[in-house]
C-alpha cells in the first residue's frame, strides 16, 4: 500500500489533522488480500474510494481493527482533530464510536453523491482530489460561521493531549471547574468516546512513538514511567487492546 499524509489548508489547520491518500495495487491473489491493521488515534476520519463503494465516515476506535483490501483501491480523505468532526458532519461523535456511518446519511444523498463523482469522474492527481475536499469542509465551515466555539469537549482534549494522557480525570474535571459526570457526558457527546478511554489512547499513542524511537534501549519499566503508566503490567494491557500485540512484538514488528 502506498500511504501519504498533506497537511490541511491554513482554514482548516484547527479542525484537520492531515489529509491522505492511499493506494492498494492488486493482490497475488483473492484468498491472500493485503492486510493493514489500522491502530486507534483519537480522530475520525472520512473516506473517499474508487471501487464504487459510497463514501464514510469512520467513528473514534476503543480497538484496532485489520482492513484486507482484495481488490485494487484508491483512497483520499481526511483526518479530523479530537472533537473537531462534528462541526463538519453535523452529528453527535458518540454513536460513531467503534463503526461507521454514510456520508449520504450525514450530509444528504445529493451533497454526498456530488463530491464523489467529482473525486472520481475525471483522471484528477491525489492532490486535485485533495483540494477538492478541502474546498468542501471549508464551504461547511463558512455555513457554521467559522470556526465553531470552543466546546468544554475540546477544552478537555487540549488538556489531555498536553499532558500526553497522564492527567486524571478527576484533576481534569476540577481544572475545568465542572462536575466528573457532566464532564464526562459532554466529552462522550463532543468527541465520541469516555475521557478515560481517550486518555489511555493518549498515552499509548505516546508510548507507541517513543518505542519506535531507535534511542530507546527497550526498557518497558522506563518507557511505562515515561508515559505515565502505572506500572509495567498496564502499559503491556493497553497494548494488547489497542495493537492487538505486546509492546515488544510492535517495535519489531
């Protein structure tokens, strides 16, 4: 598979992480489909394909999950910041959580239907097809007048994601100065998952980063320390969750 990032226009830098494409060729053969396993991250995402499937939104991920490709596809989309997605598909996040939904259903038949035939009537490069999107959530964007006001959910993620997830909820809901349920209940309707669940991601985001780092002498105990795991055994957990694997098989693997 050939996977690449581009960064969002300068409208759209405080609701879109990145845009991407990818391409998967053909497989040796049926019964061998490419595999690609696709770890949580805290974000939505929508997804544009060639193979004449309609066009979705994929919801924030408590798990991973492995997409086999047994066909050739090409794939533009975007990736949404923590929180930022519901501007843009007019939805609460939360009943995305762990599926996905049509685009036609969130933003109507004929809107959807439109984008998708200009992404892929015509024999556009990746990055044509990107600043097709990108014209499309900013139209969205002006219709919301601007940028959408700063939810407590998106004040909770900014403090999370500061402190890389180490920042317990309790602490969180005092910073804020509102009460742990509200807070929780908003957080699940703005961003789509428990702050609790998106703090762990936090962390074993960061701790899948420093355990690619070549530096690193491997030293679990450490690397748990460092995110702000408890112990060893919780940072082995939250790896078998979210990557399906033990921090040691995801370095090498």
């Amino acid at each position: 598979m050939i996977y690449r990032e581009y960064p969002p226009h300068p409208a759209l830098r405080a609701h879109v992480a990145c845009l991407w494409t990818a391409r998967v060729a053909a497989p040796v053969s049926a019964a061998a489909p490419h595999v690609h396993r696709v770890l949580p991250d805290n974000c939505v995402d929508i997804l544009w394909q060639d193979d004449g499937r309609q066009a979705y939104a994929v919801g924030m991920m408590s798990a991973s999950f492995v997409v086999p490709a047994a066909r050739p596809v090409r794939t533009v989309a975007v990736r949404f910041r923590p929180g930022a997605a519901g501007a843009f598909l007019g939805a609460p996040l939360h009943p995305l959580t762990d599926t996905r939904a049509q685009l036609a259903d969130l933003w109507g038949r004929s809107p959807a239907d439109r984008l998708d035939d200009a992404l892929w009537t015509d024999d556009l490069t990746d990055r044509q097809r990107i600043a097709l999107v990108e014209r499309e959530l900013m139209r969205r964007l002006a219709v919301a007048d601007g940028a959408p006001a700063v939810s407590l959910g998106l004040r909770a993620v900014a403090a999370l994601e500061a402190s890389h997830g180490a920042l317990p909820v309790e602490a969180l809901a005092d910073t804020l100065r509102v009460a742990r349920q509200h807070l929780a209940l908003q957080f699940r309707q703005q961003v789509g998952i428990a702050p609790k669940l998106f703090a762990r991601i936090c962390r074993f985001r960061r701790a899948l980063e420093l355990l690619r780092d070549p530096s690193r002498n491997g030293d679990l105990a450490s690397l748990a320390a460092d995110c702000g795991y408890f112990d060893q055994s919780h940072l082995v957990r939250d790896f078998r969750d979210f990557a399906g694997s033990t921090p040691t098989l995801e370095r090498h693997g």
